[in-house]
C-alpha cells in the first residue's frame, strides 16, 4: 500500500517528497528509510502515541508509516510512450492512491514546462493522459469479454455493457473515479485497476504568503475537483523545504509561529495519505513499548491481530480492547479494569480506530 506524487516538471513534486523523507518535520526519533531511491517510508504524525509515550514512559516507541513514491515528472504524450511515459504510467499503476502536487504560486526564477502558472490546465494535462491509458486498458478488456460472451454467457455480456457504458464516460473526458456503479460493476472495476480510479489527494504548492490562508488558484482548483469527491490541501514547499532543514525542535516551532503555522503542513499530507489508502491505526502499550499498527479499516480483531504475527491469527482466542479515550481520562490500564470499561471481544469485533490491544492466542 503506497501513494504516488505526480505532477508536472518543476512543480515542487521532488522537493515535496524531500520534505515527507526528512523525518525531523515530525520527530526526530523517528528515522526516514529510503527502500529505493525514489521510495521512502514516512512516519505517520499522531499525537495519540506521543501522549501514550507520555503515559506509559516505554522503552521505545515505534509509529505507524507509510510508503510515499516520487514518481518520475509527466509530459503531454505520456501515454503514447513520450518523456519517461511508460515508466510514469508503470509506476503509478503499482501504487494504490495518488497524491498529485499543482503549482499555485508565480516565481519568474522557476520555468513552468507549459510556460504559465495554471493549475487547472496542468491538472487536466496529467488527467487526459491518464484517461487515454485506461481506454487503452478499457478496449482490450472489452475484446476479452466480447469473446467470453460468443457463447450467451450473461455475466460476460453484463460486463460488456457496463464496459462499453464506461468508455463513453472516458470519451467525454472525465476519469473512472467518478463514474457511477453497483456492486457487481465496482468490483470488475477493482479488478481491472483503472488508473483514473485509484484514489487521489491534490495538494496546491502555494508561496510563503499563501500557508496560512490558500490563494485564488487554491480555490479554483477545489472548484474544479469538486465532484471527484477528493480532498485539497495547500503548503508552501519551498517554505516546508526550510523548516525541515532545521536541526533544532524549538527552531522548527518558532518558524511555524512566524508564519502562523502550528504545525508543518506536510503533516497534514501524511495522515491525509494514510487516510486515501483506508488505513487506520491500533496501538499496544507497555513498558517494553508502545507501538502503532497499520491495519485496513475493516479488519477484524484476528486480522488486526495478524498484523503482529500470523500466528496470533491463526490462534486467536480473544482481543482485549480499551478505547483510547478511556485509557487517556482514566490513566492507566489498570484503573481502566477496576472501571470495568475494557472490553472483551471475539472473532467478529471490528477493530476501531484508536484501539488499545491485546490478543490472546493459541499456537
């Protein structure tokens, strides 16, 4: 489970994934790790395990990360091959959710690829791509269930018609993330892993000035985004870049009060990234450590339990839960027991966000 940052040349893409990569913009325990070079697991910001630290006083403690792709700049023809195309497409196809970085501020020192600043059309440049791509996949999967359905197969021809209706959407240049479907046609469509449907967060690289409050091209590109149901966030990446470089914690802080900031804004695209993958957190706590696990949202106890270790999957004989909130107000696990507020449950219980677990098992 990744996220890919896509964009334009020179639109502040590469400098952003710097920025996510330097772990000193969250804490500086907590070391960034290059897996390749265009790769990086980021910690996930959450002041739920910060407070935990706090409570517990561990050993150690271990986040919750993600995976972040810096994915090679984009050019008009990309499908056809042109530029890195082919590698571009390959590379988002292999991540789950994208993040796509607009340039929303003027800088005569900073050549935009297409000559001006504007965001709206460099968003479609890199959305018409991508939709002749997904035809180009659409076509092919047609053909496959015309041929399954020669015989009168039902299923395939239902196929073929929900196919050949998407690729009318495609045509009027509108990606697949927004096309209407049931159940049946959302999971053919899972299958087949359009790129215009893996979700998507936009984040407006904006100036110094506009940190705070956007710009007018921030507000435009959430004009333009509104019926794809994905979210916008504004920083200054060049200012991001700066803050980051800073080796001193007070230092950090006392820039983001200058620019009325009270955190760095890449924080804000990390847990928005770990969201656009539906993911969610469950923690243990004890002396030894206090940890963050990264778990789908939907897991199961036994599922969330064999994020630690199959085993206590396979052997799964309870969870015991306390909410995050109870452990906080009543300060201990101890006094949550006295309380009779930690709960006890089977199999079926869906972990929720923020749970404090322990399983018991049997190998």
């Amino acid at each position: 489970m990744k996220c890919g940052i896509v964009g334009l040349p020179n639109v502040g893409k590469s400098t952003l994934f710097n920025c996510l990569s330097n772990a000193k913009a969250q804490s500086a325990n907590f070391p960034f790790c290059t897996i390749e070079p265009n790769v990086g697991t980021v910690t996930v910001p959450d002041p739920r395990l910060y407070k935990l630290e706090d409570m517990v006083k561990p050993q150690r403690v271990v986040p919750a990360t993600v995976e972040i792709v810096d994915i090679a700049g984009l050019v008009k023809g990309a499908s056809k091959g042109e530029g890195l195309g082919n590698q571009f497409l390959g590379n988002i196809r292999e991540c789950s959710a994208i993040i796509h970085v607009l340039r929303c501020f003027e800088n005569d020192n900073i050549t935009h690829v297409e000559g001006d600043v504007n965001p709206i059309r460099d968003k479609e440049i890199i959305d018409i791509e991508l939709q002749l791509k997904d035809l180009e996949t659409l076509e092919k999967r047609i053909d496959k269930h015309k041929k399954g359905s020669k015989g009168g197969n039902k299923v395939e021809l239902q196929h073929v018609q929900t196919l050949e209706r998407l690729k009318s959407y495609l045509e009027e240049g509108k990606s697949v993330r927004t096309f209407e479907r049931n159940n049946d046609e959302a999971a053919l469509l899972k299958d087949i892993q359009f790129l215009t449907d893996k979700p998507i967060l936009y984040v407006c690289n904006v100036d110094e000035a506009s940190a705070r409050e956007g710009n007018d091209w921030v507000k435009k590109v959430k004009e333009a985004v509104a019926q794809e149901n994905a979210e916008v966030i504004y920083l200054a990446v060049a200012t991001e870049a700066d803050i980051a470089e800073l080796e001193d914690y007070e230092e950090r802080q006392m820039f983001l009060e200058d620019i009325g900031l009270d955190e760095p804004g890449v924080n804000k695209v990390i847990r928005a990234a770990y969201d656009l993958l539906d993911l969610q957190t469950y923690f243990t706590a004890g002396e030894k450590e206090v940890r963050a696990w990264t778990i789908q949202k939907g897991f199961t106890a036994p599922q969330a339990a064999g994020v630690i270790h199959t085993d206590f999957e396979k052997g799964f004989i309870r969870a015991e839960v306390i909410k995050y909130k109870d452990y906080v107000e009543l300060g201990s696990e101890s006094a949550v027991r006295d309380s009779g507020k930690l709960g006890i449950e089977g199999k079926e219980y869906t972990v929720q966000d923020g749970d404090i677990m322990h399983f018991r098992f049997n190998v």
